[in-house]
C-alpha cells in the first residue's frame, strides 16, 4: 500500500484530534459531574452576585473561533477563570432576587439523558416515549394539583397538557389560539368580516400586576390588552373587569381573552377567581390563568384553595422550573379542549405526517406550541416526581414558606421596617418606612455589598425590596443572616445625611 493521501492523513488526525469518544466521556462525564457536585456544594462560599463590568468577557476570550482543537482541560480551567468570574449565583443560600429557578440533582441527570437521547419529539413518530412520557407527566402534575378532570388527556380525555418553554410562551400560545377561535366564530356568524376588521376591534385583559409577559403577548398577537385595576390587596376583582367590557363592549369593541394571575411577579397577589372566573364564562371570554411561580404549591393541599375557580379557565399554566424542583426550562400548561389548539395552530406539510396522526390514539405536540422542535423535558418531572415523591415536593414547598413567615416575622419586630402586601408563599415585600429615595439607597448599598442578592417592585409608586426565598439548600440561618446584613444595611442608609428619624416617621 502507498503512502495516504496527505488529505486522509490530515482528516485522521483532525479526527482524532476533535472527538471525544465513549471511554473519553466516561472520565470528563465524571469529572464534570464531581466539577458540578463541587460547585453546588460549595455555592454558599461564592460572591452571589459577580464583580465584573460590562464587556468583561470579550476582553477575556479570542474575537474568532480557534482553528485548531483545543484540549477538555484548557476548556475547563477557563469556566473558572473566564465564566465562574461571572456568573451570578441563582442557587446560592443567599440569593433572594426575582423568583426561583429551580435546580435538583435528579433533574440534571434527566437533562443528561435528555441530551443523549438528543431526540426532536414533534410529533408521536418522532419518538414516541417523548410524547407519551410527556401525556402522562402532565396527567401526573395535573391529579398533584387536582385540577379538574377536563384538563387531563387520560385515555380519551379532550383536554390534556403540554410542556412549554416559558410561562411567556404559554400565555402567547393561549391568546393566538383564543384570536383565532373568536375569529372563527364571528366569521360563521358574519362571513363578510374580514380578518382584520375584527382583529381591530379584540381586546384582551389582565390585572395592572399581570406580568409584562401578558402584555408581550398582546403586542405579538397584535391585539389592544387593558389593564385592570386592581384593587388593595393587588388582585384583579369582579366589578373592575365587568365594568371595562361593558365600557369596551359599548364602544363596539370585541373582548375575548383575560388572564388571571394567581401570584403576581411583584408581590405574590392572587386575583379572585371564583369572581373573574364566572364572568368570562357568561361573557364566552378565554381564560387563561398564569401561576407560574405560585403553582407549584397547589400541591399541598392547604394551599389548592387558592386555585379554586380554575374550573372556569380555558388554559391554566405554571412551572415547575421555578418552584418543583425541575430545572429549567419546563413550563406546564394545560387546556380544557385540545382542538382549542391543535385547530388553530395545525399546518401537515408531507415530510411531518405519520401513519398514527389521525389515529385519536396519540398526541402530536408540533400542534399545540409555536416551535417545531422540542426536547424530552418530561424526563426531567419523570426522575424529580419519583425521587422525591409527593410528600417530598410538599416538604420542599412548605420549608420554603415557612422560611417567608419567618424573615416576615423578623421584619415584622423591627418598627423601621414595614410589611407592603400580604405574605402568602415564598415572597415577602418590605421597605424602610419613608420615601422612595431611603429605600431605593437601602437596595443600592445591600445590592453593592453583594452579600445577599434582591430586587425591587414597584407597588402604587412606593418602591419596595423583594425577598424571595430561592434557593433548595437555604436555612433559617441564612435568612437571619440575610435579615441581620439588611438591618446593617439600613442602619448605615439611616445614618446618612439627609435621611434619619424625620424619613421614618413619613
Ligand atoms: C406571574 C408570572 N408570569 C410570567 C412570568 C414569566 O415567566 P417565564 O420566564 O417562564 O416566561 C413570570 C416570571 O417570573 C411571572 O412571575
């Protein structure tokens, strides 16, 4: 034989060079696993919120990719060197900022296996674990939650559920579906409307605490969206819904689509439901209900009652990616009627249909989201809803809330501080009582000491510090230590010039 082609002998060595095989993976699989377990373990050591500057990285890194392979180890040493240095730590002990994202172990292995089954389950053919372990993990979370029967797929159910992406993404899937089944509806009663001409005339509605994701999802769907008032205890009511249609319906407009929070973003407010839900129902409005951080803590059975009323929803999500230990992304949404959806989002092109699709027997997901692709996410509930079981998740839920009811109480014995809405779950909001200017400079100084990470809401134009509880492995001590470094904080605040005993007193 002569010698190889240089061309072979370059690829050879390019191929040896670049792939990693079985045995390779084996020994970084386990070192980055140690890498990760060591992370985790160690979090709590960590400066929660990083030190860097904009553009840091770019400074760090080449401006092209590198031509030639280089090794796992140099890889490595730059996530400490060039990421770690900028990575805000969302499952430190001491992060109490936004909502939580979820993060357990039995998770990160499912995402594991998710990414090596590395399947693309569009429809049921394309693999068909992948939707059906995704109709039987809804169906599971579902019974968890007790929703109603209506909303599980079962064996011929007409409702069922799906996992979304984001609670965003489900709230824009329920408002395009609930645009075209109104539309649908006008035009069999009055063919000569055009599309445009009613698209003119919908109006959506939502509390003025809805999550600004709700009004993203108007702009999308290119539909007016009308904030609600709410009222005192920040929950969308009865009698300011009813009296926005009557004043729209009037004017000739067309409403068709309302959301109801259950734990709003800025304060943990529930609207009414049992007075929102009847009035979309006579009035023939889609409902959709976002609960996306509350959710998860319908599983405990002394807090469902604050899903009461979901009866009268069209589409009702959460996610676990928040709150049920599932890390992201997972976002679980459920509908009364799948046809809502798979009727108005249905396009068959040759190259996706299957010998099964018009079975009635299976599910096929491309239908019912606005991506085609998707990942085996149901592997993730699948492994956390085993390993920890029910009464695990609601032991997990319930430390959580017991840890708000504490730092409430904290805040509660120091007379400078007050409580701004009514702790529910995992959210406390507090402030100094005085101005806006005292409790935006107690925030600035708590968030450049970077000890503890939080961060504000607004709430009738009083500024207000959010304290989330956030992260799986956080104690009591950690939120005394938190309260502790916040008392401090406010001290010093109180100490400057210009703020003192006259601010409190306002
Ligand atoms: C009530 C509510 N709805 C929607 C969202 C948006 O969630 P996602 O990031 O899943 O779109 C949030 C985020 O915190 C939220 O609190």
């Amino acid at each position: 034989m002569g010698p190889a082609h240089p061309a072979t002998t370059g690829l050879l060595r390019l191929r040896r060079a670049v792939t990693m095989n079985a045995s390779e993976f084996r020994r970084r699989g386990k070192e980055m696993v140690d890498y990760v377990a060591d992370y985790l373990e160690g979090i709590e050591g960590r400066q929660v919120f990083p030190d860097v500057d904009p553009g840091y990285l770019r400074r760090l890194i080449p401006t092209t990719a590198p031509q030639e392979p280089e090794t796992f180890e140099d890889i490595i040493k730059d996530v400490e060197k060039i990421i770690m240095p900028g990575v805000t730590h969302w499952h430190s002990p001491y992060f109490f900022a936004y909502f939580p994202t979820a993060s357990s172990y039995p998770a990160m292995l499912a995402d594991m296996l998710c990414g090596a089954i590395g399947c693309i389950g569009f429809s049921w053919a394309a693999s068909p674990a992948c939707t059906e372990l995704e109709t039987v993990m809804m169906d599971w979370l579902g019974k968890m939650l007790q929703l109603p029967e209506a909303f599980l797929a079962g064996e011929a159910g007409e409702g069922g559920g799906v996992i979304q992406g984001t609670a965003s993404e489900a709230t824009l899937v329920a408002l395009l579906a609930a645009r075209t089944k109104v539309t649908r509806r006008l035009q069999a009663a009055s063919p000569e409307l055009t599309q445009a001409a009613i698209m003119e005339k919908l109006v959506a509605y939502a509390s003025d605490q809805a999550h600004s994701s709700v009004e993203r999802a108007g702009l999308i769907g290119g539909v007016r969206l009308k904030a609600i008032p709410s009222d005192d205890k920040f929950a969308m009511r009865a009698s300011a819904l009813q009296e926005a249609l009557e004043r729209d319906k009037a004017a000739g407009l067309i409403p068709f689509f309302v959301v109801a929070t259950l734990g709003t973003t800025s304060c943990c407010s529930f609207d009414n439901l049992l007075e929102v839900g009847p009035i979309c129902h006579e009035e023939g409005l889609w409902l959709h209900v976002d609960a996306a951080y509350a959710g998860s803590a319908f599983i405990c059975p002394e807090f469902r009652h604050l899903l009461n009323g979901v009866e009268f929803a069209d589409s009702f999500n959460f996610n676990p990616h928040k709150w049920l230990l599932v890390n992201f992304d997972c976002s679980a949404m459920w509908v009364k009627k799948r046809t809502d959806l798979t009727g108005a989002f249905r396009l068959d092109p040759v190259y996706l249909r299957h010998s099964h699709q018009d079975s009635g027997l299976i599910t096929d997901y491309r239908h019912w989201q606005l991506p085609l692709g998707r990942r085996f996410r149901s592997l993730k509930m699948w492994f956390v809803f085993r390993m920890y079981g029910v009464k695990g998740l609601q032991a997990y839920i319930r430390k959580h809330v017991q840890l708000s009811h504490a730092f409430e109480a904290l805040v509660r014995q120091d007379t400078r501080f007050e409580i701004c809405a009514e702790v529910t779950l995992g959210l406390v909001c507090f402030r100094l009582k005085g101005s806006n200017k005292l409790n935006e400079a107690l925030l600035e100084s708590i968030n450049s000491a970077k000890k503890i990470h939080l961060v504000p809401c607004s709430l009738r134009d009083q500024f207000v510090l959010r304290f989330a509880i956030c992260s799986r492995t956080v104690e009591l001590a950690h939120v005394q230590r938190a309260w502790e470094h916040i008392q401090e904080m406010a001290a010093k605040v109180l100490r400057a010039p210009g703020e003192g005993k006259a601010e409190i007193k306002n």
